[in-house]
C-alpha cells in the first residue's frame, strides 16, 4: 500500500509563517530612523575648547563657557575642574579625581560661578568662570581642564570618571624661571632592511623643561646618491609634549617600486616660542627588493653556469685535438686543470657580485 504526502499542503503553514515574519520585519525596518533616534539622543558642546595664556603670579584669568545642549531634552549638566595627572600610553591625557592636587595643579585655582546649569533642548548657556593665579604659583605649564557632565561630580573613593563629560582643556604658562627643553629621546624605524619602500619611523621627543612644547618639523629621506625622495610631516596638528614626559611620534613613508638601496633618514624639529629652538636626529635603513635582485642573482648565476660550461667544452676539444695529434700533456702541466676551472669561475663570481652590490646598494 502506497502514501502520498501532498507537499504542497504541508508547507503552506511554514510558508505562510515565514511570510508574517518578513512582513513584520519590513514594517520594523521601515519606521522612520529619526524617531526612534530622538528618544535617546543626547549630545554637548562647550566652548572654548581649549585655553592656552601666559599669565604671571597673582593674576586673575576670566573667561565665558557656552555650553550647548544638543540633546532632545532639557538637561541640567553639573560642572567641575581637574588636574591632567599625566598621558596615557596613546598620548590622551589622563585627568585627576576631583580634588587631585597633582605636578600641573590649576584646578584649585578654579571658580566657576555655578556648580549646574539647566539648559533645555537645543538651548545655550554662558557660565562664567575665573582662574586665579597665586603668588606662589611655580613658573611653568599648569593643565586642567573644565568639564561638564549629565551626572553630579562623585567624591574620589567611587573612582568616578569623565569619559561622560565633555571639557575644555586649560593650559596656563606661569612666568618666572621657565625652563624650555626637550631633546629627541629615540629615533628608530620598525626594521633596518626592508624587502620594499614601506617603513614607519618612531620619534620618541622628552620634555625635560617645565613647560608645555609642541615640536613640529619634517623627517628627510636621502638616496644613495643624496637626493631627496620624500619629505614627511612630523606633529602636523601641534600635538603637545608634557613637562617632565615624553611622546612618540609615527610617521609612514612609502616610496616608488624601484626604490632601492641605503637610505639616510634625517628628523628636524623646531619647538618653543617661534620655534627659535630646534633638535636634530639621524638613521640609515635599506630597501632591498628581492623581487628585483633575486632575479638579478639567478641572471648572474646563469651567466657564470654558462661561462663554465663554455670554458669545459673549450677544454675538451682541445684536449682531443692534442690526442688527435698524438701529443702526450704531463698532468702538472696541463693547460688548465679543473681545480684551476672551478676556482677562477668562483672568484668571477664573487667579483661580480660584489661589484654589482656595490654599484646598486653603496
């Protein structure tokens, strides 16, 4: 007794399950980005976003914050300053508890008028503040900065952090007995031979003054022959190096298919007030494209293999034009013996190939 199953009855209710599904999933797709968007979308902006003045013992800094709320709800934000304990390994500052007193202390010189401020959707708001400066304050870069955040300022026994906040960095240079100086700790590339021109150089600049520097220059590439091939940028944005700290710099230099050879890589940077400071470093890396000299080392070999092969068919006929004559060689004094053969081929070589190096790579 045969059954038979009707297929096409049987995978009308998945087919008609999969289809509601689908159906349910475009509706969803299709709703409008922006509203679901607007229920959580929250965003600042505070201005200015950086302050850097020269300012002497006893002075009185003012300023304005405009703090923007870009949010779509009222917010009130609550506003505090900190003290930069120092960089992190990806040159980020890293910021002081509330209360921190650290090496750059400026945020007990803050006064902010408010602690809060509510702004509604979309609005603006100006709080102002003042840094006052004390009579004792040590000459040099003082950094902090003031942020403002969603959530109240925590007390530092919670570890609170300020990834929420939004900020505006201060850098205060207090006058007196400033000490500018930095120096160019290490200046290395990530190999020394390189099989093509792509190499990524690392500037390692130490601040050993008590103030702020951003030094800004070029790294130079030279040739064998002593043509400039590239000039790289260093610390195009002015990034800054901190007292008593110091910060690398990566630079990239990518160079043609036929570049080949020892290069000579100079680093030039210029820091301080007009850059009327400078600091100098030097390396060689070489570029050797294999896919360029094996090519030339087999063409070589070929030759040599040849030239051998030519020179022992040579021999050979001409020692069977010698039996032919019935001319009888003492082996001592043989025309050119096979130790002889192999050792002037070899030695051809070795000049060759020497010769080669030194005309390419010198």
């Amino acid at each position: 007794m045969a059954f038979v199953f009707n297929q096409s009855k049987i995978a009308a209710p998945f087919f008609n399950r999969t289809l509601l599904l689908l159906l349910f999933i475009a509706m969803v797709l299709c709703v409008n980005p922006h509203t679901l968007l607007a229920q959580s979308s929250t965003g600042i902006e505070i201005q200015p976003s950086f302050i850097e003045e020269g300012v002497n013992p006893g002075d009185v800094y003012s300023d304005v914050l405009r703090i923007k709320n870009l949010s779509s709800e009222e917010q009130t934000y609550f506003l505090t300053a900190r003290n930069i304990r120092e960089l992190d390994g990806s040159n980020t500052p890293v910021f002081a508890d509330e209360g921190e007193v650290t090496e750059f202390e400026v945020a007990s010189w803050v006064t902010i008028d408010q602690d809060s401020v509510i702004i509604p959707a979309g609005g603006e708001a100006q709080v102002p503040f003042s840094i006052i400066v004390p009579e004792d304050a040590t000459p040099g870069s003082h950094l902090g900065g003031i942020f403002a955040g969603v959530r109240p300022p925590r007390l530092r026994e919670t570890g609170a952090g300020v990834g929420f906040q939004v900020g505006t960095i201060i850098s205060m240079k207090i006058s007196g007995d400033v000490v500018e100086l930095a120096r160019i700790r290490e200046f290395s590339s990530d190999k020394n031979i390189y099989g093509s021109a792509l190499a990524t150089f690392t500037l390692s600049v130490e601040n050993q003054g008590n103030i702020l520097v951003r030094p800004q220059g070029f790294i130079e590439i030279n040739n064998m022959f002593g043509d400039t091939v590239a000039e790289l940028k260093i610390n195009d944005n002015a990034g800054a190096v901190l007292p008593k700290a110091e910060r690398e710099f990566l630079v990239t230099w990518e160079g043609t298919n036929l570049s080949f050879g020892r290069y000579q890589i100079n680093a030039g940077l210029v820091y301080g007030e007009y850059g009327r400071k400078n600091i100098e470093a030097s390396m060689f890396i070489w570029v050797l494209p294999m896919k360029v000299i094996l090519p030339f080392i087999g063409g070589l070999l070929f030759l040599v293999l040849v030239m051998y092969i030519g020179i022992r068919i040579h021999v050979h006929k001409k020692l069977k034009v010698a039996e032919r004559r019935n001319v009888r060689m003492v082996h001592d004094e043989a025309p050119l013996s096979k130790l002889t053969l192999i050792a002037v081929v070899v030695l051809g070589f070795t000049v060759l190939f020497l010769a080669s190096v030194f005309l390419l790579f010198a």
